[in-house]
C-alpha cells in the first residue's frame, strides 16, 4: 500500500519537489531504518538509469511546442520546456522505481503470497506473482553455478569478446534445459500436494496485520482521496 501511495501521491501531484519530497519521505527513510539503503540506491540506479536517460533526451530535444532554445547540437535543438518537463519525467521514474525496489527489498516472496492467498487471491495466481519474483535469481544463480562446472572442465569463459561470445554457448543450453526441468518437477510437486484443487486452502501461518497496521493503510487511502480532490479543485 505504501508503495502504491508513493507512485500515484507523485503522478498526482507532478512537478519535481513534491515526487523527490516523497522519495525522500516514503523510500529513502524507510529504506534507512530497514538497513537497506546502499543495496536500494544500487538497484534503483542501475534499474531505471535506461529509461531516464531515453525520457531525458527524448523531451529534452524533441518535446513538440518547446520554443526557449537553451543551446543547438547540430539540427537538434535543446529547449528550457523540454528540459523542465524531463525533470519531472525523471522525478516520478524514480519514484516508481523506489517504491518498487523498497518493496521487493522489504517482503519475503513466501510472506507475499501466503498473504495474497489469505486475503482471497487464487492460490494459481499467487504462485504466478511468486514465481516471477524468484524467476530472475534463481536463473542468476543457476547460472553461476554452471559456469564454474564449465571452469573446471576447461572452459575459458575470460579473455577477448570472441571467446567470451563462444563460451555462452555451453552456458546458455544447460540454463535453458534446468529451467524446463525444474518447471517439470515444480509441476509434479504441486501436483502432489492438491495444489490444483478446487476450493479454499486451509493456511497454516499468515503474516501478522496489526490493527495500526490496518489504520495506517485506510489512513492512506483516504489522504490519496483527499489529495486527489484538491489537486482537481486547484488548491493543490
């Protein structure tokens, strides 16, 4: 909820103080007391610095109506408009690309689910949310591991881009065959446990919802109302 507030508190209110003043707020403090701010900045930049730098140059350059020329590359020309609209394109990605990292940083994929189940969401549906969450890692991991097995069977896998681009050859096959192979037998797996059938499932644990926890999250809700009427009405 908290990250939900955070992207649609700064599309709402635009500009480039009020989304930086919430990443400042919503992401960068929580992610402070959590004791994951270094990892946060790290994932955030490196997620988000592609679609930044194309939002940057694309609005900078090429935004329609922008008439206040700033300085001229060749036929392009930069515009003080499109550079003003750049920074506030910039301000909400990272607001969205924070708020998602510090969720994704914060919540167990396993807590996630079982609480997605225990609010009525299809247990199929939680597994799809699960397993794409876990896909990337464990692929990552896979990998790693199946590079150093080609290692110590001889495979160069350093060196020039040639031999780097010939070595991804006995690496990407037995990627793509272990991961067909573990979906086979998470298949299986589920299977055995009923995992397809009908009705409710019976939760054995479920993550702890406090009732502040609870006033917190409709406290939210109605401020983002709130906020929304004021920004349609002018005062904000």
């Amino acid at each position: 909820m908290v990250a939900f507030i955070t992207v649609a508190s700064a599309f709402v209110l635009g500009g480039v103080f009020w989304p930086l003043a919430i990443v400042c707020v919503a992401v960068l403090l929580p992610a402070l007391t959590a004791g994951v701010l270094p990892t946060l900045l790290r994932y955030t930049i490196v997620f988000s610095l592609p679609l930044a730098l194309s939002a940057l140059l694309v609005n900078l350059f090429f935004l329609p109506g922008a008439q206040t020329v700033l300085f001229r590359i060749g036929p392009i020309t930069a515009t003080a408009e499109g550079l003003a609209f750049a920074l506030e394109i910039l301000a909400r990605i990272a607001a969205i690309s924070g708020a998602v990292t510090l969720f994704y940083l914060t919540t167990k994929p396993s807590e996630l689910v079982l609480d997605l189940e225990r609010r009525g969401v299809p247990p199929r549906l939680a597994f799809v949310a699960n397993a794409s969450v876990q896909t990337v890692p464990a692929m990552a991991d896979r990998a790693a591991a199946i590079v150093a097995a080609q290692r110590a069977r001889g495979l160069d896998t350093e060196g020039s881009f040639v031999r780097r681009v010939r070595g991804l050859v006995p690496i990407v096959a037995p990627v793509i065959l272990g991961s067909i192979a573990e979906v086979e037998e998470r298949s299986m797996t589920l299977e055995a446990r009923a995992f397809t059938r009908p009705g409710r499932r019976s939760l054995l644990w479920s993550p702890p919802d406090s009732g502040g926890q609870r006033l917190l999250r409709w406290m939210l809700i109605v401020g983002l109302v709130g906020l929304i009427v004021l920004h349609s009405s002018g005062w904000v």
